[in-house]
C-alpha cells in the first residue's frame, strides 16, 4: 500500500520540503521545493506556501530539524523558531506528524542510496557493527546507528556541541582565538559555514598576511565561507587555500573522534554541504591522515570504511522513510514502537 508523506530537511540556512508517494521504498516525487529559511519568522510560513502551490492530500509528515528534539518540539538551534508535532497536526489536519533530529534523518536516508551516491575516502572491510555520521554545514551534525544483531537503528545525538579539541600547537593558538569570540568554543565553532570563516580570519592575523581585497569585498557582500571555497578551489588565494585544508583537517580529526566513540565498524558517514561541495579537498591525504592520527587506536580506525555522501537528497529521503516506518508500526503497534532499517544479509534475522 502506498503512503503520500511530506519531508522536510529543516535548517538554519535553507529548508527543503518535498511530497513522496512512499511504497516501502521512495517511488515519486509528487513535489519538491525550497526556501531560504532567514526569510521566514515561523517554520508554518514556509508549510503555507509549500502547501498551497503543491495542492497533494498529505497522510503523514516527518521533518529533520537541525536541533534537538525533545517531547514533540523542536527549537532550531540556528533560527529562533520553535516546531511541534501538535501545532503542525492542528493546523494542517495531517494525520500523523514526526519531528526527528537532522543527523538521525540523514542515517534514515542512508538506506536509500547507492554505490553511485558515495565518494569512497577509504574501502575499509565489510562488517556488521555499529556506524555513524556527520555532517557539516550551518551548524555541524553528529548521529549513530545502533547495530542491534540484525538491524541498524539510527539515534540522534548533539555532539557538534562538544568541546573542542585542539591537537596541535597551531589548533592551540586557534582556540585561544575562539575564547576570544566564544564563551565555549565548540565543534561546532570549527567545523561549519562561520567555522570556516573563523580559520580563514585567524589564518590571515596569524600569518600577518591579506586577503586580495576583490575577496575581502566578495565575503562582505556574499556567502563568506562560499567564497573561501570557490577561492580556494580555483587555487588563486592561498589563505583561503590553507583555511579549506586546515578545515578539512581537523574534520577529519573529529570524524576519527565520532568513529572511535561509536564504534563504527560499519563505516563513519560524512554528510552536508560543505563536504560535498568541496569534496577534491576530502580526497588529499589532510582528511584520511588527521581520521587514523589516534595512536595505538590506528589499526582499528583502518578497518572502517569512509564515505562522503554525494547525493543531496539523503536528508529528505530519511524523513519520508521515518515516516514510512513510523506511521505503519503505529497502526500495527500500541506502544508506536519503531522498526529497524538496513535489514542484515543474515537469513537468521
């Protein structure tokens, strides 16, 4: 039986919404759109306006939020807007309604992509286990994937708001130049659009060393951290050069950090814009060599396969997919209880 289930990739830049018909797997796009989300005081401002052009009868909506979710409501954490599940439900008639945390969504997605969507960083071996995610964009994201026996079960986390770990002398003095602007320096701090723009700045006062100033101008003017990207892609600015490849550093040294702490021997996953987009910068040895800088712990880090995701639509497809699950174990089970994804090869499961 098929499902009509309206998706919704939330965050603090963009928002993306899109209509799926749902059969187990996505079959069709009904609808897609997006919106600038700086543009818009309430998150039911951008539903309006997507749902009187899309004239489709929604059955049920899930969206990932870039934030933490917690009893139906969601606070965004880059945007001052506040989601429910009841307020949604309410306004929209919708039947059933779901609010996840970006990242989980992200690991639902996963299920929906294939060899093509990945850019593989390193094979690693072919294992069941646990695995996790990141992503970094706006903000950075962080989630898991419980292996339970048969099954992956994706979970959230807020561990883009860990504590930043400095691990050389230069990303010593770099904290020292956070503390400055922030109470607590975060990952979050480091590793994201402003994060960027932050080790472009501290780069340029460090070396003493200018941006041409046709750059400084495109940074006030534009997307800051983009124009460090495209400046540094092209090869014509090399601080901006140094900034992407001290970025891309020290993801992979929290990358590492993740793989370690989930145990990720089913492969660490790396999501979102900035990675994506500037992936020639990921397949240098700066990513993978800061990934397996942990020690005695380098011979395990080895073992697990490294992907970029390439496919931007993950964090759609993992909300529609939630929803799937979700709205179908609610009718068939009292308790709402949700059912795993990425089903095991093993016959016994």
């Amino acid at each position: 039986m098929s499902l009509i289930v309206l998706a919704g990739d939330v965050g603090g830049t963009g928002t993306r919404l899109a209509v799926y018909r749902l059969d187990g797997k996505v079959r069709q796009t009904l609808a897609q759109a997006d919106f600038p989300s700086q543009s818009f005081a309430l998150f039911e401002h951008i539903l309006d306006n997507f749902l009187a052009e899309s004239d489709v009868e929604i059955e049920v909506a899930c969206f990932g939020v870039a934030g933490p979710v917690r009893d139906g409501i969601a606070r965004v954490t880059n945007l001052p807007w506040q989601i429910s599940v009841a307020g949604i439900s309410q306004r929209y008639a919708i039947r059933q309604v779901f609010l996840i945390n970006d990242l989980e969504a992200n690991a639902w997605g996963l299920s929906a992509l294939a060899e093509d969507d990945y850019l593989v960083l390193q094979q690693g071996e072919s294992q069941q286990g646990n695995a996790a995610i990141i992503a970094a964009g706006t903000g950075l994201g962080e989630a898991g994937l419980y292996h339970d026996g048969c099954q992956l079960q994706p979970f959230a986390t807020e561990g883009g708001h860990a504590d930043f770990s400095p691990n050389s002398s230069q990303d010593i003095e770099f904290l020292r130049y956070l503390k400055k602007i922030y109470s607590h320096v975060s990952w979050e701090q480091v590793l994201s659009g402003h994060g960027l723009v932050h080790i472009h700045n501290f780069l340029c006062l460090q070396q003493g060393g200018k941006t041409a100033n046709e750059r400084v101008e495109e940074m006030q003017q534009d997307d800051a951290a983009s124009v460090i990207s495209q400046c540094a892609a092209a090869g014509d600015d090399e601080v901006c050069v140094q900034a992407l490849e001290m970025f891309v550093t020290l993801f992979g040294a929290e990358a590492g950090n993740l793989a370690l702490k989930m145990m990720a021997r089913g492969g660490l996953f790396i999501g979102g814009g900035i990675a994506s987009k500037n992936s020639q910068f990921f397949t240098q040895e700066h990513f993978m060599q800061a990934f397996l800088a942990k020690g005695r712990m380098q011979p395990l880090l080895e073992t697990m396969p490294v992907k970029l995701i390439l496919n931007n639509r993950t964090a759609l497809y993992g909300p529609a997919l939630y929803a799937g699950c979700h709205a179908a174990c609610v009718g068939s089970n009292e308790n709402g209880a949700s059912s795993p994804i990425f089903p095991s090869e093993s016959e016994s499961c």
